[in-house]
C-alpha cells in the first residue's frame, strides 16, 4: 500500500503478480494477498479493484480520497455509500483503509465503521492507522499526530463484531473472510489483542518481520495462557519504542533502514524526498532502532551485524 499513490496501474498488477508467484512458488500458497486499491475516484477505484483481483490479489484495503475532505468528511452517507458501492461491486471482499493523514484528515469514528459492517457484507475488516508529520521550527522538532488507531477505537469496533449475534445476523458474503479489526501499527498489537482485535498490517514488518512474527505469536498465546505475558509485554515494549522511532522518518526512513539491513528499498517514488544522510545516520543509531535490530537478529540470524 505504501507507495501505491506513485505506481501506475500496471505497476501495481505485476507487483502483485509477482508477489503471487514469489510465494507459490516457495510453498505459501495458502498467504493471502492485500492490495491497496484506493485512489481519487469511485470509478477508478473499481478499476483498480478489478486489476488486482486478476493479478491474483486476495482482498482489497481501500482509502477514502482525501482530494475533496472538506466535502466528504462530515458527510457520513457520502462516506457509507462509498464503500458500500466498491465493496458491492468488487470481486474480491474489501478492508476500510482508515487513514487521516493520507486521506485529508478524513476519520471514520467506531460507529461509522461498525454500520459499514453491519450493512456491506462484502467488507471484510478495517484498518486503523495512524501517521506522524514532522514539523521543525527553529532547533524544536514538534511531532504533531493524526491519531486513528487507537486501542479506544479498536476496542469499540472489536466488541462489536465479537458479539456472537454479529455472524449470524450480519453475515459475510464470503465465510472465509470474516471481519477483522487490525491496527495499522503494531505498536499496540498485545493490549489489542485483549480487547479482541485480530492482528495488524504493519510497515515495520519490512525491517524486522521475524520480530513481528514472534511478537504476534507469543501475543496469541498469552490470551490463552498468562505465563507468556510477561514475554509479549518485552517483546512489545522493544517493537512499540522501535515502531515510533522509525515511523517518524516516513516511508524514506522505512527504504532506508530495510537497504541497509537487507540490500534492497532504494529512494521512494518522487516527489517523496530520500532521508538525509544525517537523519538516516541519526535513525540508525537511535537506541530504539538498535535494539530492533538487535532482536531480529537474535530471531533471525539474517540481518548484517551491527
């Protein structure tokens, strides 16, 4: 989804073509596929949809256009009628991509997301995310945050698809996609998980996907079995500091430190701007992203040393 906005529409069909066959061939034919498709139009955003179900996508994760936000944030119908549209008409089920900071500061609150659900069986989930702007005055650096995932929000959403009535009264169009409340952060996956959240799709992966692995894990056990708490709660702490350090260097930081860990990431699409070299620098040796490091590197034995 990252860089989706700067990739046309082959692009995106024969990354997701790629994907595909990468995990087929290697034997996880049974992961699904995630496809960002949203974009400025309803029409194009079907469009998109369609592509990347025959690319070989599982689901879609559609954003709201933040292009005319002053129109349709407070206009819940307009925003209901949207993904009730796409997901009607899409192949493949649709997630909610909630996203304030990539959308014009559009937010969908709980209930907004809990009647899509209740009212588009073709909607399999939501995403909620957070970002962090930068904004530097002078020697001060002021982290200003459009605040959507939240454990709040989550909780709202989680417990009310949890409610045994919900499956039987609002089913799915397909039973194998079940709705899922994910953070879009993983910042806050083992107190989510206690509020019945299911998971999250997190950029983070990309730097320490065997950290992430192991901190879904040992979450899961520890709603069954109290004894792993105290290991989820360290394995959150160290991946929580790590994912608002990194998180706060944007996409080029993410490129950044996944280059310099792996040999792959580059520059992002322009008009992004690449990290400067002192801020990469500064990135890479701030405690937080160290002691990242050093846990992926115990989990994995792959990444370079430090």
């Amino acid at each position: 989804m990252g860089e989706a906005h700067h990739l046309s529409h082959s692009e995106r069909a024969s990354l997701i073509t790629t994907a595909r066959k990468a995990l087929d061939d290697n034997g996880f034919s049974d992961v699904p596929l995630i496809a960002g498709t949203g974009i400025a139009s309803t029409r194009e955003t079907l469009e998109l949809t369609a592509e990347a179900a025959k690319a070989g996508a599982d689901f879609a994760l559609v954003l709201a256009s933040g292009y005319f936000a002053g129109v349709l944030a407070g206009n819940r119908q307009a925003l209901k009628g949207f993904w009730k549209e796409v997901s009607e008409k899409s192949p493949i089920p649709v997630m909610i991509y909630n996203y304030p900071g990539a959308s014009g500061g559009i937010d969908l609150d709980s209930d907004l997301i809990t009647e899509i659900a209740t009212e588009c069986p073709n909607i399999c989930g939501v995403k909620l995310t957070q970002v962090l702007s930068r904004l530097s005055h002078s020697s001060d650096l002021l982290i200003a945050a459009h605040r959507c995932g939240n454990v709040g929000k989550l909780t709202r959403i989680a417990n009310a698809v949890a409610d045994p009535n919900f499956t039987s009264q609002y089913p799915r169009k397909n039973p194998q996609a079940p709705f899922l409340v994910l953070g879009g952060f993983i910042d806050f996956l083992t107190p989510s998980a206690y509020a019945n959240g299911h998971g999250a799709i997190t950029g983070l992966a990309n730097v320490a996907p065997y950290t992430i692995k192991e901190l879904f894990r040992v979450t899961e056990a520890a709603t069954k079995d109290l004894s792993h708490l105290p290991e989820a709660q360290r394995l959150q702490g160290i991946v929580a500091r790590g994912d608002y350090t990194i998180a706060k260097a944007s996409i080029a930081g993410t490129k950044y430190l996944v280059e310099k860990l792996y040999g792959y990431g580059g520059l992002p699409r322009r008009p992004l701007p690449p990290i400067e070299a002192s801020a990469a620098q500064a990135l890479w040796e701030h405690p937080h992203t160290q002691d990242l490091v050093r846990l992926e590197r115990e989990l994995s034995g792959k990444v370079k040393p430090l």
